[in-house]
C-alpha cells in the first residue's frame, strides 16, 4: 500500500504503491506483477519436483524428467548454432547455397516476403465480432474460392489427416475464420513463385525462434535471456501438462481447497442470476436464456482427479508414444510436436470429451471456454493473495472470488454471448436486448478508449480490443462483492485485523486491487498497447470500479471525484 495516496483520487496507487516501490522488473522480464511473483514462485517448486529422481516414479513422471534432464543437458551446442545448422541442413537438402552473402540476400526477400503476409492481415478491431468470422463451407468450396496459385487445399487437408488415418472428402465441412486474409494473401501469393514461397516458408520456420530472441530486447526491453532452468521448466510443463500438474499437486495442494473453491463458485452464480432482475437494458426473455446458461456452467477446480490415481493408468496412457532420450533434446521436441499434432487431429472424428480439462494444474491463471460453457481454476492459482483457507473472507472474495465472477461473465462479454449453454454459437437474444446490449458496451468502450498510457508515449488503450475483459473486471468484481455481503449477512462479520485501520469491505475492494499490482518497461508497454486484449493492469483496477457505486460508498469518496465519477458503465 501506499497510505499517503487519497484512495478516492487514485485508488491503484493507494493499493499497489508499495508493492511498485519495493519490486524491481528481473532483467529477464518485460514486465513483473503479482501473477509473475506467483509463477516464479511455481517454477521453483516445479524445478524441485523435476530434479528429484524417485525409483518408485511411475511411468508419466518417469518420462517428464527425461524431458527436463534433456533440455537441461548442457553438452549439446549452443542454441545460435543449433538453429545456424539447422538452417544450413535445409537449405543443403533443398540444393541451396551455404554462402553467406547468399543466405543474407535470402533473408532480405524473407523480410519482404513476411511484410507482405503481415500486410494482407485484417486489423485486430475488424475481427472482433466472433460471428462475422465463423465462415462454414465444404473443402470443395474452399478450393474454388481460395486457389492461391494453384494451391491444391484438398490434397494438403487429406494428406495432413492421413497422419492419423481420417480420410476426407471434398464434401467434408469447415470453417474458415479469416476469409479477408485469403483474399489478399491471394494476391501475395501470387506476386511469388511456387519456389520462392516454399523457401520462404522453410527459412521463416528456422529463424523465427532465434529472432524472437534477438528482438525480444528491442521490442520488450528485456535485458537477458531467462535462465535456462526456468525455460526448461515451461517446456516440460507445456508439453506434459498433466504429468507435471501432478508432481506439483502432490508438493503443494491442499486437498479442502477445492470443495470451499466450489462453494464460493454457487455463491457467485446465485448473485449472477439474482443480479439480472437489475438489469432494465434486457427483456424477460433474455433474461431466462441466461438463468439457464449460468446454471449450465460446468466448473473444474484445481486438477483432474485421475492424475493422482495411483492405480489409473490413464495419465501414462497419455504419453504411452513418447520415448524420450537424455541426449537427444531436438529430436524429443519433434517427438511433443508430432505427438501434440496428431492428438488434435483424432479429435475430428472422436466425440467431445465433456470432462477434457483445458490446462494443466501447475498454471497461474483461470479461464472460460465459450465452447464448452465451462470455467477452469487450475491449482497454481488457488494461493494467497488469491486464495487460502487460513485469510479472512474478505481477501477470498476480493481474490478469487473475483476471478470466478470475471470468468462467469466472460459468458456474457462481446464474445461468449454469442454462444448457448451448451456451448454452440447461437442467437439466443431477442432484438430488443442485443440492441441494448450493444449501447451498454459503447459506454464502455469510450470510457476505457479515454485512457492514455503514459509509459506507451501517451497512446490510448482501444476500448474495443479490450471490451471483452473489460466487461468481464466490471462484473466480475460486482458479483463477488455482492456475494461477500450475503455471506456476511449469513455468517456474521469477520472481527478486524489488528494494526489495520480498514473495515474488511475495504479489505475486500484492496484485495481486489492488489492482485492487479504490476510494472512493465515502456517497450513492452509500447507493444501489448496495440495487441493485448486486457487494459493495463492500472485501468482495469480504476476503470471497474470508477463505475461500481458501492466502492465509493465503502471509501466515502465524494461524486465527481476520480474514483466516483459522475457517468457509470454498467452491463452486467
């Protein structure tokens, strides 16, 4: 905290000043906050969990260590080197030069050629609405409207699924997202050999990982490479998600959590559904539709049960075609992209799995899938200042509590209204609330579209970039205050900490405030400005509750101060 900011003029600055003034940006990062605290913290554990050879492990753990102790071998090749000869092997099996002269040449027409592909992308703001996107047409049709130079799109389809053995017709179904992009990329091509793209394309392949480290300073601002530990820990964790989620649960987890997790989750809901008869923008008919979707929305909390089964041998069943080999680290990363690629490609053809987590455990983060109308807290996030069975209820409700309220909403954002309770995008408004849906968004987006980000030179944040999360801070913080209430209506106040002079509605709002504490360098505040689709960190505390009444009346903050303006945006 920083006690000499007033609280009703700058309210970020009141709760996060003294995180901000104590923690310096690591040399590795582009930025540092509280959810980057935390995943250092994790990846300790993790590297701990990984390091330690245990005789008894069983085989998928067996295997995760493999994978560490490979990227961890320092024997093989620098990593400039690696990717310089790979590059050369390419270009060998290809009948290309090796001359250097020749390869900067060839990187020159790269350069150009990737310009050109970026060129024919549709701006972020034109691809925003979900359903001007969902382009549904057979591989037939693709091929007639997008030759691209002769391109044969059946053959590459059919020949891409005979890896696992689908066969495709003309006639089989998809859906084309970015049909603007194929007709310009049309052009492109077009402007380009057959010869010249297939280069092109194997030089833009090896080099992209070693530019994304040599720019990472210039567009970042990072000033060293992370620590190769720290890389390999993200790896293994990436590709074996499950593996690794439970060697961290089994270190860490504690078990009650997730049975208090889902009792805040109802108690949430019900504030979600009790808050609809509030809203004057929406008809009697919408209103149902989406008491029955919030009813629909299935959670899952901390990990998979089955990871933990001893005697379920379904987590080693998941990586059975994985062989991996200390010394041969590039050939285990063929092995993940082969084995990654071939598991999304059998989903074709197997029905949906209704109880397929979407992330592994060990992740410090929570999300809402609108196809599948479903929540996920994975455990790495169910920790202080989050999360604890041992703070007061206030901090759990202005934590996490937050957080299932932001996610819940995310169903309801620009996005995920556009799908049903059951996850299949449908139109379940009537006119009359998809209007009135749409002007309640406008307040919004002009209000966070008026803030300017001083370390990004004074830009804007874009209102409608960021719409989807902003809705979703707005109402996540709403329902879970009004959820903290009702417990305390039903429990009884909690008795105050001693040696703070703050009543625990405030420690719920600060709480809330605090998780957001976070610093980035102007060059990655330059870059996430353009391309991030949440506020800076400072606004998305300021702006929800600017617009929540109930904050000013805890603060006492006068109207037409800052953080009580006199114009409110409210959707939900």
């Amino acid at each position: 905290m920083d006690p000499t900011a007033e609280p009703c003029q700058n309210f970020y600055q009141y709760a996060c000043g003294g995180w901000l003034s104590r923690h310096v940006i690591p040399e590795t990062s582009s930025r540092y906050n509280i959810f980057d605290t935390l995943r250092d913290e994790l990846e300790i554990i993790l590297k701990g969990v990984l390091e330690t050879p245990e005789q008894e492990d069983r085989e998928a753990f067996q295997k995760a260590k493999m994978l560490y102790r490979s990227c961890m071998n320092e024997s093989e090749e620098a990593y400039f080197q690696y990717m310089v000869l790979i590059a050369k092997m390419i270009r060998e099996d290809m009948n290309m030069s090796k001359d250097d002269n020749f390869v900067q040449e060839e990187m020159r027409k790269v350069m150009e050629f990737e310009t050109d592909v970026a060129n024919a992308t549709v701006p972020t703001e034109e691809r925003h609405d979900v359903t001007l996107l969902y382009n549904k047409m057979t591989v037939a049709e693709l091929q007639e409207k997008f030759e691209l130079n002769g391109f044969n799109w059946t053959l590459f389809i059919q020949n891409v699924m005979s890896s696992v053995n689908i066969e495709i017709s003309p006639n089989e179904e998809v859906v084309v997202h970015g049909m603007p992009y194929l007709r310009e990329l049309k052009a492109v091509v077009a402007s380009y050999s057959a010869r010249d793209v297939g280069s092109r394309r194997d030089v833009v392949w090896m080099t992209r990982e070693v530019l994304g480290l040599l720019f990472s300073k210039a567009l970042y601002g990072m000033m060293l490479e992370e620590a190769r530990w720290r890389e390999c820990v993200s790896y293994v964790n990436t590709n074996m998600e499950n593996a690794v989620g439970a060697l961290y649960v089994r270190e860490t987890f504690a078990g009650k959590s997730k049975s208090m997790v889902r009792d805040l989750i109802e108690k949430i809901r019900e504030v979600f559904i009790e808050t609809l008869d509030e809203l004057q923008w929406m008809d009697e008919a919408s209103k149902g539709k989406a008491r029955e979707k919030v009813t629909a929305i299935r959670e899952q909390i901390g990990y998979p049960d089955y990871i933990l089964e001893g005697q379920n041998e379904k987590l080693d069943r998941e990586y059975t075609n994985l062989n991996f080999s200390e010394h041969e680290y590039f050939q285990n990363i063929l092995q993940n992209l082969q084995h990654g690629a071939q598991k999304s490609l059998r989903k074709l053809r197997e029905k949906v799995d209704q109880d397929l987590w979407l992330i592994g455990a060990a992740v410090v983060n929570a999300f809402y899938s609108p196809n599948r109308n479903q929540i996920v807290f994975p455990a790495g996030i169910l920790q202080p200042p989050f999360f604890s069975k041992h703070q007061p209820q206030a901090l759990n409700f202005g934590g996490i509590g937050m957080v299932i309220g932001h996610e819940i909403t995310h169903g309801f954002d620009d996005n995920g209204r556009n799908f049903d309770k059951e996850g299949n995008m449908f139109d379940w408004w009537s006119n009359f609330s998809a209007t009135h849906f749409k002007e309640q968004s406008r307040c919004m987006i002009y209000q966070y579209g008026n803030y300017t980000w001083e370390l990004a030179g004074g830009q804007n944040v874009s209102g409608i970039n960021t719409l989807g999360e902003n809705i979703a801070d707005n109402g996540g913080v709403r329902q879970a205050y009004k959820a903290y209430l009702k417990w305390v209506a039903k429990e009884g106040q909690e008795p105050r900490l001693p040696g703070l002079d703050l009543t625990h509605n405030q420690l719920f709002f600060l709480n809330f405030a605090q998780v957001w504490c976070g610093s980035y360098r102007p060059e990655y505040a330059s870059q996430s400005i353009k391309t991030d689709v949440h506020s800076p960190l400072k606004y998305r505390v300021m702006g929800s509750l600017q617009n929540f009444e109930a904050f000013s009346e805890v603060f006492h903050c006068k109207k037409g101060t800052a953080m009580h303006p006199t114009e409110k945006c409210r959707i939900w």
